[in-house]
C-alpha cells in the first residue's frame, strides 16, 4: 500500500511511520514542491499568503532525486528518511490511501485522492479542529473532542495514541541528574515562566526549560535537535514541570513525561477533557500546580528533590500509569481492523 499523507509535524509523522510502514509494511509519502499549492490542494495558513506553505512544501539542496520520488533525511528521527512526491510524482504513483493530518488540506487532499482513485480519510491530531468527517473514509482521532454527535456523519473510525518509542522514552531509576524541566515549546514567553523562575529563586534546585523558542538565559538548558535527546534530556530529569494551557490535542511531551516515568507537576486541569487526562492521578502520578501557592509548590518540590522514597513511588507510578492507559499494540490491532474493513475492495498485505 502507498500512502500519501500531508506533512504537519516531526513526531506526527514518525507515529504514523511506526504504524503503516513498521507494523503494517505499508510506504509512505508527504508532498513537496510549491505545485501543491499552486494546484489549491494544500490550504493551510493560506491567508498568510505562501510563506508557511514554503516551510512545508520548499525543496532542500540535499534532497536526493530517486525514481518517481525524492529523499529527504528526517533530522528528527536518525536513522529516518521522508519520501516526497509532487503532485505529478503523486498522481503517477496513484497512491491507495491520502490522509489529511492538517485541517484546512482536506477539501483539497479530498478531490486528488478522487482524481487517482484513493481511499481518502483524516488524522485529527488537533483538539477543536474544523474537520470535514463527511469527506472521509475513515478517521484516525488521537484527540477526544471530535465526537460521533452534533450532526457529524459516522464514519469508521479508532481514537487512539501516536506511537513513540519506548525504547528511548524508556523507565529507568535513578535520574542521573537533580533537574526541575520543562520541555514546552516557548515556555519562555509564556506568563506562566514569571512563576517558573520565582519558584527556582525560593526553592534554591536546577530549574531549566528545553527548546529553541525564546532567548536563552540563565534558566535555559539547550534545544535538542532528536527526539532520541529529548528522550534523554526527560530521563536525565528527575521532576517535569508542565504547564501548558493551549494547542493541545494529542500532546506528545505530556505523554513522553510519564511514558519515562517522571512526577508531573503542573496544569493537570487543563487536560481534564483531553487524551491525556487518565495519566494525571493527583498525588500519585501527578500535582495540580494550580491549586497550589508559592510556599505549597516549594515544599513539594524539594520534597520530590530530597525523599528518594517518595520520588520513586511517585516515579513508579507515573510510569505504570502510562502503560496501563496506552497500549500502541492494541491500538494499532484495532486501526488494523479498520482499515481491512474500509479497503476489503483492495488487496491489504497480511
């Protein structure tokens, strides 16, 4: 099975890799080449005019031309590479299966999958997301909102996890280091980051924030360029301080945070309603930042910095939290199931 699948960030597309290409054999394509706008396929942002489509869609000098496609290496996953198609490139492959993972590409995504004869269907990674149900085949919902009711068509669907790997964001005891960190992208610009650093000034312990979004200053600790550093970074840390109060759908740091068995402290409210919700158990797993005080939120964390006992009971629990909330293998079984019923008309690889 080919499958053409519009690009929408790093860690999206390397789930979907784990699924379609590592346990289903299936290949994978994304589009590339300023056509797929020209051509009105691609749509989002387009009331910016085509700047963010260039960050998509715009060609590197390293792209290594193959037949019938491109080759581009994933600097985010080593070890990965994305095939890129244009949309003649696309429309001679004629893929089986187009997947729109951005909101505003569907209509267009939708009419190419019909002039090459592909079974068309949506990922919904963004909470809230204006997605058009009754275009698509069938749905992959790895957020809780989109729901069956308020006139929405059914169509076949599975709510599910974006797969990571468990190999790098793995459980092991002790943290090699005594860092309080956050890995939310331009936390730094946040009003939340007045109390982040107010908090590291009463404590006196290492609070340090990851990425490349903000100026760095005293606080900060660098910006991975893998999810294999990133995975290491969380290890190495011994509490996750996260708050984050908008654009979660999926949410792959919160989930990354107790897939490696860290005390979460921070906005569990915020994900009452979303995927995540289950894997915040308050004072198991996880403390409500929010319903703490300055003074309270000290003590707790040196408390979590000081009784190695309490840390890893906390650490432990985090940890099996996650694995009974989210099980990929399950999950891909039951997409699995999905998709045989939804291409019986075509010949699916065993």
């Amino acid at each position: 099975m080919n499958v053409l699948i519009d690009f929408a960030h790093a860690d999206l597309w390397e789930s979907l890799v784990l699924l379609l290409e590592d346990r289903f054999g299936w290949t994978l394509y994304r589009p590339i080449g300023m056509d797929w706008y020209e051509q009105d396929i691609w749509r989002f942002e387009r009331a910016l005019g085509d700047q963010v489509a260039r960050q998509f869609l715009q060609t590197y000098p390293d792209d290594v031309a193959m037949d019938g496609y491109s080759t581009r290496l994933d600097a985010t996953h080593p070890g990965r590479s994305f095939r890129l198609v244009t949309t003649e490139q696309a429309r001679d492959l004629r893929p089986d299966i187009v997947i729109a993972c951005l909101a505003e590409n569907e209509t267009g995504l939708h009419r190419f999958a019909s002039e090459v004869g592909a079974t068309y269907g949506i990922q919904i990674g963004n909470q809230g997301a204006d997605n058009q149900w009754g275009l698509a085949s069938f749905v992959l919902a790895s957020v809780t909102t989109p729901q069956l009711g308020g006139g929405k068509p059914w169509v076949p669907h599975v709510f599910y996890h974006q797969e990571f790997s468990l190999s790098d964001f793995r459980f092991e005891y002790p943290p090699s280091s005594a860092m309080i960190a956050t890995c939310v992208q331009c936390f730094a610009g946040t009003p939340d980051y007045a109390r982040f650093t107010r908090l590291a000034g009463m404590s006196g312990l290492d609070f340090r924030w990851f990425g490349h979004c903000g100026e760095p200053d005293a606080f900060w600790g660098g910006n991975a360029k893998t999810t294999v550093e990133v995975a290491e970074q969380m290890r190495a840390t011994r509490t996750a301080f996260h708050v984050k109060r908008w654009s979660d759908g999926y949410g792959h740091v919160v989930h990354n945070w107790f897939a490696v068995g860290r005390p979460v402290v921070g906005s569990s409210s915020y994900y009452a309603d979303k995927l995540a919700a289950p894997l915040f158990i308050e004072g198991e797993t996880s403390f409500d930042l929010d319903k703490l005080n300055d003074d309270e939120a000290v003590r707790l964390f040196q408390r979590l910095s000081t009784d190695d006992d309490f840390h890893q009971w906390i650490s432990t629990q985090a940890a099996e939290r996650f694995r009974e909330v989210v099980d990929f293998d399950a999950e891909a079984a039951a997409i699995r199931t999905m998709f045989d019923g939804v291409l019986s008309d075509r010949r699916v690889p065993a």
